[in-house]
C-alpha cells in the first residue's frame, strides 16, 4: 500500500477503488489526523521511552483516554499499544476467577490466546450457537461455578454479530456469569453513538465495565482504535474503579511502553472527529446499505446487518481468486481471504466499505462484479 487507506488507495503503483480494511470511517489519511500524528512526533519525540507507571504519561496519552470516556460515555477508559493485547488487558482483570472459559469456536486468535493465557480449562462453541453454549455449560458445570463466555463482537471477515441478547438469556441462569466481547469492528460503526455491539442490541446502559458486585451477568468489552475510529492502539472504556482495576491488573501499565507520541496524537485527533462528526457514521450506514442490498440484487447471499464488513462465498476457491483477480483489474480490490480464523474450507470474498466512498463507487463495483458470478 502506497498512500493511506481509503475509498481510493495505490498498491504496488497502482490505483484502486479499495474495498478492503478496516478504516471504516474513512480517517487514516484524513489531513487534521495526520497533521496531528506530526505535530505529537515534533514535540513528544517518538515516545517517552518508559512505561505509563513511570514518567510515560505524556499530555497526549491522556487525552486520548479522555475523549476515549467522553466517545463511550464512560467515566474512564485505558489506552495502551495494542488492540490485539486488548482481550489479554481485560482478562488479566477479570477472567481469573473463571472456573470454565467458553469461546466462541471463531473467535478471534487474539481472543483464544488471551483465553489460554488464564490458565484456566478453555473449551470452544459452536459458532454463535446459543443452544452449544447452553448445552456445554449443562455438561461441564457445576450450580455455583462461575463461566465466563468470550466472543467477537463483529467477526472480522463474516461481519456477523454475536447473538449478544441470546448469550445473556442462557447466561442468566448460570449466574454469577460474564459475557466478554472483543469489539474490534464493532466500535465506531455499531449503536447509535457508534459505541457498538452492546450499544447496538440496547445493553450499553452504564454497566459494561462497570459491573456491580450482584450482577447476574457481568458484561465486558474491548476492542481497538485502529479500524473505525480512525487511531491506533487498544481500549477499554469503562467506570474508574475498573478502568483502575484493569490498569493494575494487566501490567500493560507498568510493564509496557506507553503507546507512541504519534500513535497517541493521531487517536486524539481521530477521536475528536468521530465526535464532531456523527454524519460520517450516517454515511457509513448509507453506504453498508447500498453494498448489502446491491450485491443481493445480484443475487448473492447477504443480509441487511449493520457491520461495514462482511463476506460473501461465491462457489469454489478457485471461482473466487478468479473474481479477485478480475475486480481487481478493473481497478476495484476486494480481497479474497483462503484461511483465517472461523472460515470454511473454500474460503470468502471479503467485503469492507467506508464512509467515503460515494454512491457511484459502489454502483460501478456492483456493475463489474455482475458478469463475474
Ligand atoms: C477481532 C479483532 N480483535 C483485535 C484485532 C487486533 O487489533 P489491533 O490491530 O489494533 O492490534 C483485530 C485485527 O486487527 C481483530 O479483527
């Protein structure tokens, strides 16, 4: 990739209409963004060279956790370098009084190694499966012992959305539970606020991450800076004495370089439009309807979900390397993914729209994939 990503991006010197990633606000290469990332390099340096718990927290740091609370409506939220690291941060917290781990059996790899890293028994679900998750708690638990379920919010390549509502009806009856959900894809694009995937099934009501000692079901997110909302490094929102909690627990805090002075400048500007902007979220949605609704006018097999991201299998592997290629001869990229966690065995093309691209963009896309299928 030769220049930022966006509705229109160059790979290996080539132009392209880019229906791929995960910027789906469209911010990476918007100019105040990247004019701040500069201006934090000039008078931060790279980065302050130790951890948060030292001298590392730098203005910029904290004001990306500020408008991080004030995007989630949280009291506070804890920024650090990775979003891949986010499950492992809040896991760290709250996942060791677990006695058993059920994962979704797609979740995200980050998601399954943070689940490992527990040292607790970890068994996996049938994908988005409710009944599995009932089923197994039946056979593997005893009244009184305390499970804790882990999913991604929006699975990254399917777009498909973890039966939150679902989890919690079968999860009230194991009380005291916890239902935890990467958000990666979710964040910024998801609800109404773009707080995402609790947000979206009603459920982001003040108690996530904050969860009250008799809760039945205590409900826990993370996820990223790095996709929608247009920054770079991981967060969890959530009320002061968690966001301490977590802090203390992870040792992300005193045991981590304090994410970049130009990752931190960037993330705060980013933030800060997300805000200003609700309209770039509106046209997101326009545009996740138009491409959804057109690739079903062709025919295909797509729902009307809310995720910017989602998949679609057009018969076998090699039928779908052949539309990959011939899209992008068109000048049109939309990546066709072999082998990534969840996936079957033919593979998927993977789909991803902004909220920059136009209507024409998607109608042309439409009209060179039509012959292909
Ligand atoms: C579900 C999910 N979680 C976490 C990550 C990692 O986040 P980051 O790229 O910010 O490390 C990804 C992909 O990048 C993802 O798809």
């Amino acid at each position: 990739m030769e220049g930022p990503p966006g509705p229109i991006t160059a790979i290996d010197g080539r132009r392209y209409v880019y229906f791929a990633g995960t910027g789906y606000l469209g911010l990476a290469g918007h100019p105040a963004v990247v004019e701040a990332g500069r201006e934090a390099l000039q008078r931060y340096g790279v980065h302050t060279a130790t951890s948060r718990s030292g001298f590392g927290n730098n203005p910029l740091t904290l004001l990306v956790e500020r408008r991080a609370a004030d995007f989630f409506g949280s009291e506070e939220a804890f920024y650090f370098s990775s979003g891949y690291a986010a499950n492992h941060v809040l896991l760290q917290a709250r996942g060791r009084g677990a006695d058993l781990v059920l994962a979704d059996e797609a979740s995200h790899y980050c998601l399954q190694e943070a689940a490992r890293l527990l040292g607790k028994p970890v068994e996996t679900f049938r994908h988005r499966s409710a009944e599995d998750l009932e089923a197994r708690l039946k056979k593997r638990l005893r009244r009184g012992q305390f499970p804790l379920v882990l999913s991604d919010g929006v699975f990254s390549v399917s777009g498909r959305l973890a039966p939150v509502p679902e989890y919690l009806r079968v999860l009230q009856n194991w009380a005291p539970s916890a239902l935890h959900l990467d958000d990666a894809h979710g964040f910024g694009v998801l609800g109404e606020q773009g707080r995402g995937v609790w947000e979206h099934f009603g459920f982001w009501d003040g108690r996530v991450n904050s969860p009250s000692p008799d809760a039945a079901v205590a409900r826990f997110v993370c996820g990223t800076l790095a996709k929608a909302l247009g920054g770079f490094g991981g967060i969890v929102p959530g009320s002061c004495a968690f966001v301490r909690e977590v802090r203390a627990a992870s040792h992300y805090y005193d045991g981590a370089s304090a994410p970049s002075s130009a990752d931190a400048g960037v993330s705060a500007a980013a933030l800060e439009i997300v805000r200003q902007q609700p309209e770039l979220r509106r046209q997101l949605r326009a545009n996740i309807r138009q491409l959804r609704q057109g690739l079903r006018a062709l025919g295909l097999e797509v729902d009307d979900g809310p995720a910017a991201n989602f998949s679609v299998e057009i018969g076998r592997a090699s039928h779908m390397r052949q539309i990959h290629d011939g899209l992008k001869a068109a000048g049109f990229l939309v990546p066709y993914v072999a082998a990534y966690s969840g996936l079957g065995p033919e593979g998927v093309l993977r789909f991803a729209v902004c909220a920059l691209h136009t209507p024409a963009m998607i109608e042309d896309l439409l009209s060179a994939l039509k012959p292909m299928i």
